[in-house]
C-alpha cells in the first residue's frame, strides 16, 4: 500500500472537502456582505443572520477565512506534491480552478494592502483590483458550478496505478 492510498490520508480528504466548501462559502457570504447588499434587500433582518450587516464582523471574518484559506493551500500543496503526485495528476480543471483562486488571492492580498493607513494606491489601480477581486470571483463560482455539473474533480489517476 503507497502513501497516497492510506486510510489516514483519505479521512483527512473526507473532513477537508466539507470544510474547503465551508470556507469558500464563508468568504463568498462574507465578501459581499462588504458591499454591501444584505442590509439593504432585508436579509440581515431574517433572526440570527443580523451580523451580515455588521461592516466590521463581515470584514474580520473575511481577513480570518483569509489566513485559513492559505494555511489550507499550504496543507493542499503538501499533500499533493508529497504524498499523491506519483499516482494522479491534475485535471484541465483543476488548473483553472487554482488559476483563478490565485488571481483571488493576489487581488486579495492588494485589498488588504489598500485597507493599511500608509499604503496610497491611484484611484484607477484601486478600482481595477477592487473590480478584478469581484470579477475572479464571479468566474470561480461560475466554473465551480459548471465543473460540479460535468463532474469535473480535481485529479485524475494517471495509468498504471
Ligand atoms: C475564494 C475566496 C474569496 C472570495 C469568494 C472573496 C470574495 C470577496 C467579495 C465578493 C468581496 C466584495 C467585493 C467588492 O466589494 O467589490 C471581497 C472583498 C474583499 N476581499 Fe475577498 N474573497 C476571497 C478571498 C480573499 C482573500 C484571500 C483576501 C486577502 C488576502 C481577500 C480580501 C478582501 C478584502 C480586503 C476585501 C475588501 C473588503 C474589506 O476590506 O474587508 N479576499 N471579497
């Protein structure tokens, strides 16, 4: 039995892939709850969901589901280039997939940058990455959907194994 094919490794696919829906889900709610539209179509008044309203609740989260997404594309990586790269490769899809959760990031990463006291960015660059973090976005959701339809996963076992 390889490394790839332990019952430890794939318990662990089992409680990360509820969890990697979870946190993108998390960033998605959070995100826009930055833009901020719960409020104003009365979703934040539905009991329990008041918090959406709330600026800095909705930003805090969003910085801490931040942090945790890249602990979990540091876990990611690992796993695939330690343990599971001999026997499967990454599908079409997958690139696509990290491509645009990069692009996410990056944009990100330059919101965050933009949100710090002494970092002045032109008003055409801030609109750009404010409207490109949105766009990457839009587009990961959509792909996802599509890639969940056909079935498109992340790996494929490459032949011989
Ligand atoms: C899949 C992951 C992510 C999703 C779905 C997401 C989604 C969103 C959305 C929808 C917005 C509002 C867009 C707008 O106002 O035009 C937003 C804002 C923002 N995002 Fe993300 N985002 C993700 C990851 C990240 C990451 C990794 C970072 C930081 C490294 C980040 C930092 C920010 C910042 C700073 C804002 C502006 C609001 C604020 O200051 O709190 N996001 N995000």
């Amino acid at each position: 039995m390889t490394l790839a094919t332990t019952p430890r490794v794939f318990a662990e696919q089992r409680f990360f892939k509820p969890f990697y829906f979870l946190l993108l889900f998390t960033m998605g709610l959070t995100g826009f709850g930055q833009m901020p539209i719960f409020k104003r179509y009365y979703i934040a008044d539905i009991p329990g969901l008041g918090w959406l309203a709330d600026f800095y609740a909705t930003h805090y989260i969003h910085y801490i589901g931040a942090v945790v997404l890249f602990g979990f594309f540091v876990y990611a990586v690992v796993v695939y280039f330690g343990l599971m790269r001999r026997q499967f490769r990454l599908t079409w899809a997958a690139y696509v997939r990290i491509a645009l959760l990069a692009l996410i990031s990056i944009t990100g990463i330059f919101r965050v940058l933009k949100n710090l006291p002494d970092v002045v960015f032109s008003p055409m660059f801030t609109m750009v990455i404010d409207i490109s973090h949105l766009a990457f976005m839009m587009f990961f959701m959509a792909f996802g959907i599509i890639f969940m339809i056909s079935k498109k996963g992340w790996l494929d076992k490459k032949l011989g194994f």
